[in-house]
C-alpha cells in the first residue's frame, strides 16, 4: 500500500503507511476467528446445540424405551454406546441430555442475567440508600457456597426442571449484579451520560440507552463462562436426586444411576462423564477467547 498524506488519513502503522479502519465488533470477530482453539470450541458447542434442536431426528431409540432383555450390553452394531438397567440406549438419553444441559445452562444464566442487570444498574446508578441495600444482599448471597445454596433452594423448591432453572438463577445474579454496578458507577460520569441528562433525557434513558450498551460485551462474556458452571451444578444436583427426575434423561442422574454397575460395565458412567466434560470445556475455551477478543485490556 502506497504512503498517502496524514492529514487525510485516519489511521497510520507503524511504518507510516495507512492501515484500513475496522469497527470495535469487526474487530473483535476478526481476532475469534484468528484463535483455532477457539473456533474448534465454537463447532462443538454448535455441534451439541444441532443434537439439542434436533435430538427427535437424530437420536437412534426412544430415550423412554425399556427393552429389559437388552439391559447392560456393550457397545455394539445395535447399540453404539451400549445400553442401561433398564435396556434403554445410552448414545440416545446423552443426545436427550444435551437438551437438558443446555437449556439449564441457558435460561438459568438469562434469568441470573436479568436479575442481575438491573439491580447492578440501579446500584450503580443512583448509589446511596439503594446501592447500599442491594450490595448488602449480594454480600449475604455471595456468603453460601454455591453447591450447598443450590441444595438448598431445590430441597426448598422440589426435584424438577423449571425449579432448577429458578435455583441456579438466584444462585448466580450477584456476579452480574457486582459487574453492572462497577461498570455504571465508571460510565455514569462521561461526557456523554452527562450531556444526556443536560438535554433532558430521564434516568432510565441514560441507563438503558447510554449506560447498559457499552457493557455489553462484558455481559456477554460473563454468560458464555456462567454456563459451563450451571451445567456442572445441574449435573451435581441430579447426581444426588435433586435435579431433573427420571424417567427424563439428565447426564448427572445416569452417572448417578451408573456407579453401582462401575465395576463391570464403566461404559454407562464414561459416556454422560465424557458428555460434561467436552461441554464444559468447550465453553470455558470459547468464553476465554471471547473474552480476550472484546476486552480491550487485554490486546496486543
């Protein structure tokens, strides 16, 4: 590229040369897109998301069906990944548990996100009698451990679905809670928060129009690493019968269900584990790269 005049450029390299000006957001898939661990992560979790949307296609039985003469066999022509107790196909309830992991993981974090969002915005915002109160709640959140706050609110609750979705929602709004607080009390002294309110622009405009936007990104990051943990508490909870209930198929509850058949037939346990673990891992590699590739901080 040939050297052009500075005073009508934007942007120069090191060399003096003009360089092509790219928005924050193109920029920041740019830099994804460079980080082959990171696009290998990205094809799994689609991967695991296409067998959730589409397990009713894909899946090879009935995930329900017991078929008792065909209980415990080992991985075969017919059965891929062997069989159950109960003569039900493995490969089959760990495509249906995926739909279970997923959405607990999803809809937990929208719901702890929502919470979150807005009282950290209110905290954050207006400060005094408000932020005093709600920062006193996250501290007395924050004071349980986690797994022990989740048995807890399910034992509260019931086993079930829905109220695994409510008890990892109220497990995890403080953390987004904390982050929209600090961000807020940053932004609401800028230029252009204060140049709103000057032309008459009400406090939820200026929140919600001004504010909120530019953390964004940062909340995004925040729930591509809040899932992985979800599933790991919707995985413990169901290990010890407080999750999802059979007959539905839940990774958790069939290493739960498999540890009495461990000792000769660890092909029941090894497949569900296997499922949590490339699930998890996938998401933390993806949410860390993410998080690298919107946190201007952390550019090279």
């Amino acid at each position: 590229m040939a050297p052009v005049d500075k005073d009508s450029a934007g942007l120069f390299g090191p060399d003096g040369l003009a360089v092509e000006s790219r928005g924050f957001f193109a920029d920041s898939v740019l830099r994804l897109c460079a980080n082959r661990l990171v696009i290998l992560a990205a094809v799994v979790l689609a991967i695991l998301a296409a067998l959730a949307l589409f397990a009713p296609f894909i899946s090879p039985y009935d995930p329900m069906k017991q078929t008792l003469a065909d209980s415990l066999h080992g991985p075969g022509a017919k059965h891929l990944l062997g069989t159950d107790e109960l003569g039900r196909d493995i490969l089959s309830r760990i495509i249906y548990g995926a739909r279970i992991s997923l959405s607990v993981g999803l809809v937990s974090q929208l719901i702890a996100c929502s919470i979150g969002v807005l009282l950290g915005a209110i905290a954050g915002f207006y400060g005094g009698f408000a932020d005093t109160l709600i920062s006193r709640t996250m501290e007395i959140f924050a004071a349980f451990p986690e797994l022990l706050f989740a048995i807890a609110i399910m034992f509260v609750l019931g086993p079930g679905v829905i109220n695994v979705f409510i008890a990892l929602g109220l497990l995890s709004w403080t953390h987004y809670a904390r982050l929209v607080r600090g961000q807020v009390m940053l932004l609401r002294e800028m230029e252009y928060a204060q140049a709103c309110r000057v032309c008459g622009g009400s406090n939820a405009r200026v929140i919600i129009r001004h504010l909120l936007p530019n953390c964004f990104s940062t909340i995004i990051v925040l729930v591509t690493l809040g899932i992985p943990g979800a599933i790991l508490t919707e995985a413990s909870l169901s290990y010890i019968g407080l999750g999802v209930q059979p007959p539905m198929a839940s990774w958790g509850q069939m290493i739960s269900t498999a540890q009495q058949y461990v000792s000769f037939y660890p092909y029941y346990s090894v497949a569900p584990g296997l499922a949590i673990v490339i699930t998890v891992l996938a998401f933390n590699i993806f949410g860390d790269g993410l998080r690298d590739a919107l946190d201007p901080r952390l550019r090279r």
